[in-house]
C-alpha cells in the first residue's frame, strides 16, 4: 500500500520514519511531507495514488476524495472528526479511524493554566512588573474551595477532574450519560451554571452541542464565574460570550477554541471583549502528546491492514 503523510504531525520527518519501520519492512510505500500545507490542490498532489492518508486536522472534502479514488482509509491524528467528510467517507466505504487519547493530559493540563492565569491574574502583573510599578500589583483568588463545573466527562473531563479536586476543588458534572466517578457530583445543565464558580467545557462539537451555551445560559452563572472552552469553538455562541463578558455577566474567560481555526477573521466579536485569553488552539500542542499520536496514528494503520 502507499501510505502519505499529508503533513509531519509537529514531528521530525525522521521520528515518523522511524515510526514507520514496520510497515516498510513489510512493503508498503511511506510518504511524509516535511511541511503543513492546506491548499486543496497541493493536497490532492501530495495524496496521488494513495491508500491510506495521515493528517491531523486539514479539513479533507468531497473535493479532495474525489481526486483520490484508491483512497480506503484515513488515520487521523486528531481527537474530533468533524472536519472530515465522514458522510462521504461512509458512502465510498473509506475507513477513518481518530487518535483518541492522545490529548488527554496536555489538554487538561491547559485547562488547569487557564483557571490559575485568570484568577491569578499571571499577564498583568507581568506587564507591571515590567513597568516597575510595584504598588500597582493586581490580587487574585485562588483555585482551592471553588465549585468547578464540569461539562461533559469524557478522559478529558475526567482528568481535568482529578487535577482540580488535587487543588481542593469541588466538582459538578453534566455528561449526556452520567456516570459514578468518586468525588464528582452529576447535576443537570442549568444547576451546574448557577452552582459553578468555574466552567469548562469538554465537549464533542456534533449537531446538540452546537451553541450548547448561549445568551440565556450566561445569565444563569453567576457575576463571578470563569468561562474555559478547550474543547471545540462552536460549542460556545462568540457572540454571546463576548456580550456576556462586556456586560459583566461572567467575570472573565479563556478560549484555546473558535468558530474556525486560526488565524481569525479581524471581526471575530471576541478581540473586543475584555477580560478574555485568547490561545491559537494549542491544548493538544505539546512534544509528549506529538509522540503518543504518531503511536496511535500508525498503530491505527497498522491494524487497518492487517
């Protein structure tokens, strides 16, 4: 089989041949491209003649399965799927198979640094310093005794969890399924939005969890609470976040996510919102969590074949 990499995964060309030895051994043809590129027409360049495909998370559509008819599977280096065709893939019988997993920590991780940036206030007491104003530092609160509401508990969710009950937190969770996971309180939506002091959001981007949080869900939290959205950017209306956050009905927030991926679009409501970290989507974007996908991306391959 002829085996491309789209992209090199944030890896060296050299990690993922290493990875690879398997597969060529057994006489497949492996292909990596030592840059990103997302325009369709390279893309389909790169893919010519292909079998299998390995990207992260370039969006791939029936343009780009039309001009790969060997194509029958796609490993995915991602957690979500949707931006890939999978409608289509489904139709034309093409496998796709994600690396679920391998985020996890890095992502949680992130998770936690928001919370302790925003309520330590980490940005702009650096800027003070800075300006050598001593008697302009800026108090904060700490994570330890608050209520954090947590919202969908997958191995995120659950993660994130048990990081912030090492803080001292108490934790609310809403999850389609609840579950029984010791120390976690499950609650529905609109109690876990008037209870929380933070919310985060762990969420699957699919047609229900589309602006799962809106106008009338901003005015059921308190003035206080923090907002973190390190899960997909769809999940949260902009709109309504940046009107929550200039009318003071949430404290403050954080998003590593939006309605389309970075760079954004100068007009996103959002850049005029105050109180908010803007992350260019970097949660998944550690060198641990590169090397544990390039393992489960091959593996999904390897697999797949046999």
């Amino acid at each position: 089989m002829k085996i491309v990499f789209l992209e090199p995964l944030g890896l060296k060309v050299s990690q993922i041949e290493a990875a690879c030895e398997g597969l060529k051994k057994a006489g497949h043809e492996v292909v990596v491209f030592a840059d990103r590129n997302e325009n369709t027409d390279e893309l389909i360049r790169r893919a010519e003649g292909a079998e299998v495909v390995i990207e992260s998370n370039i969006p791939l559509r029936k343009d780009f399965l039309d001009a790969c008819p060997k194509l029958k599977m796609l490993s995915i280096a991602f957690t979500g799927l949707d931006h890939i065709d999978m409608e289509e893939c489904q139709r034309r019988g093409i496998v796709v198979k994600n690396a679920a997993g391998y985020s996890t920590q890095a992502v949680a991780e992130l998770t936690l640094a928001l919370m302790i940036d925003l309520y330590r206030k980490v940005l702009e007491n650096d800027t003070i310093t800075r300006q050598c104003n001593r008697k302009g530092i800026l108090p904060g609160r700490e994570i330890g005794g608050k209520t954090l509401g947590i919202v969908g508990m997958g191995n995120i969710g659950q993660r994130v969890a048990q990081l912030a009950m090492a803080f001292g937190c108490k934790v609310l969770a809403w999850n389609r399924s609840p579950r029984q996971i010791e120390g976690v309180t499950f609650v529905d939506k609109e109690t876990l939005l008037k209870e929380s002091d933070i919310v985060t959001l762990h969420l699957a981007l699919n047609n229900e969890t589309r602006d799962f949080i809106t106008e009338k869900d901003f005015a059921l939290m308190k003035p206080d609470t923090l907002l973190i959205n390190t899960a997909r950017g769809p999940i949260v209306n902009e709109t309504a976040l940046a009107n929550a956050l200039k009318q003071g009905q949430i404290a403050a927030a954080a998003t590593d996510v939006y309605g389309t991926e970075p760079p954004l679009k100068p007009d996103n409501p959002l850049f005029g919102a105050p109180n908010l970290i803007m992350l260019p989507h970097i949660g998944f974007a550690t060198e641990e969590a590169f090397v544990l996908r390039l393992g489960i991306v091959v593996r999904n391959v390897e697999e797949f074949i046999n």
